[in-house]
C-alpha cells in the first residue's frame, strides 16, 4: 500500500470528490481526517473508514477561518501523531452573469477557493516543514484554464489556485514538501447536480439539459464520476510523485488539452 503509516487531512471531504479521495487514502493505507461544515456527513465517511480498518476523524470545519485551520492541524498531530498529506478540496462555485455578480458574491467565492485553500496549506505546511517531508494537493478545475462567460468569479479562484500551487511549491520545496494540483472537469456530483439547476435557469432550458450538453462535447464520451480522480490523488500523495511539484493536471476526459 503507497499511503501505509501516512495521515491525510481532506478539506471538504464529506461528500463528492473529497469523500472519493478519502475512501481511496484508506485503501492505500492512510489515516484521514474528514473536515466539513456538515458534521454528520463527514462522520459517515470517518465510519466507512473505520469498516477499512483506519483511523479517522470528522471535524466540523469551516476553511474561511484562519484560526480553524490551524486549530484543524493541531488537532490531527494531537490525536493522529502527525500529518503527511493535505487534499485541499473544500470549494463553492457561483453561476451569475458578469454584470450580475456582486463584490459579496466575488468575495465569498475567494474565501472559501482561495484563501481558505491558502491559509489551510499554510497551517499545514508547518509540522511538514519539521519533518522535512509532505504532499500538499490543491484542487483547482478545467475553469481555471479558460474563461467562462457565467462563472468569471469561479473561474478566476480556480486559476488563482493554480499560482498559489506554484508559489507554494517553490516555497516549500527546501523543506521536502511536495505541492501539486488536480483540475477536474464536468464531476457527477451533487454540486454539479445545483450547477445544472443554475445554468439551466439562466439559458431557459429543463433541468438536466445543461449537463447533457457538456457530456456530449467530452472527448471520452461521459462526464466524470469522483472516483475518476482518485487514481491522480494517490499517486501526488505517494512516493511516485516524490520529484514532481508545482503541476497541475487535468482530470476531465479531454475537454482541455493543455
């Protein structure tokens, strides 16, 4: 198992893709700390965990406050005795024409995708700078490739995330700590089900239609399911991706080619 003997924290990891990356940490070995505003939620993916034979812990967590990630991280090395690995997952997104969205709007969708994702990193990276070693992985996504005409706000923290994954990466790099980023594309979650209703509203179609059309421009065929990237999540978290940092990598079935 890659991740044997390892701890990962997962930042939103109650559901979708973070509960997909958690449940694979687990299989590779991993102790995982569940972090998510919704408690019950993340506590029934710790018991799934625990059914794998892991150690875990649900943390009810809100990535905006600087405080709470530091108090997360203190917590995981208290109880868990260390922290290897960081899957910044946590996000929000926000569908709205440009001449619509609000400095409220702007602002909380930089909260939650970028600061909350850069002071979470930051809390982390200190017990893995004393340890000299450390996997930090970001989630950005294919919107932070390009731009979109309805999510300006998402699109433009999803390409911040990017930066940040550099920055950080030639930061922590003296400290043996690795620091990547995974950018999915069209994921069959349920935020994405909410991104459909959204889309849909403002191009006066029928609930559903949206997503259809994307899935039909996919290259592989089919929109993306949250196990399609726990493959990718492993292998940044484990010994295989010990020589690359500062990457990002697109998990979206062929929709861009960069």
């Amino acid at each position: 198992m890659q991740l044997e003997g390892k701890v990962a924290i997962v930042t939103g990891g109650a559901s979708g893709m973070g509960r997909a990356v958690a449940l694979g940490y687990a299989d590779e070995g991993a102790d995982v700390v569940i972090a998510d505003l919704n408690q019950d939620a993340a506590q029934a993916v710790v018991d799934e965990l625990q059914a794998k034979g892991r150690r875990g812990l649900a943390v009810r967590f809100d990535v905006t406050d600087p405080q709470a990630c530091k108090d997360l991280v203190a917590r995981t090395v208290d109880e868990l005795g260390h922290l290897d690995l960081l899957y910044n997952n946590a996000g929000i997104g926000l569908i709205k024409p440009v001449w619509d969205t609000t400095p409220d709007e702007w602002d909380r969708i930089f909260a939650v995708n970028v600061k909350g994702l850069f002071f979470m990193a930051q809390a982390a990276c200190e017990p893995m700078r004393a340890q000299r070693s450390g996997k930090i992985i970001n989630v950005s996504s294919i919107a932070g490739r390009r731009g979109e005409a309805l999510v300006v706000a998402y699109c433009a923290s999803k390409a911040t995330v990017i930066s940040i994954t550099q920055s950080l990466a030639l930061a922590l790099a003296p400290y043996g700590v690795n620091v990547n980023a995974v950018a999915p594309g069209v994921v069959d979650t349920p935020y994405w089900k909410e991104v459909d209703k959204q889309f849909a509203a403002l191009q006066g179609k029928q609930e559903g239609e949206p997503f259809r059309d994307v899935a039909a421009n996919i290259p592989l065929g089919r929109t993306s399911v949250p196990e399609d990237v726990v493959p990718l999540a492993v292998f940044l978290a484990g010994p295989g991706s010990d020589y690359v940092t500062g990457q990002t990598y697109n998990v979206e079935g062929g929709m861009v080619m960069s």
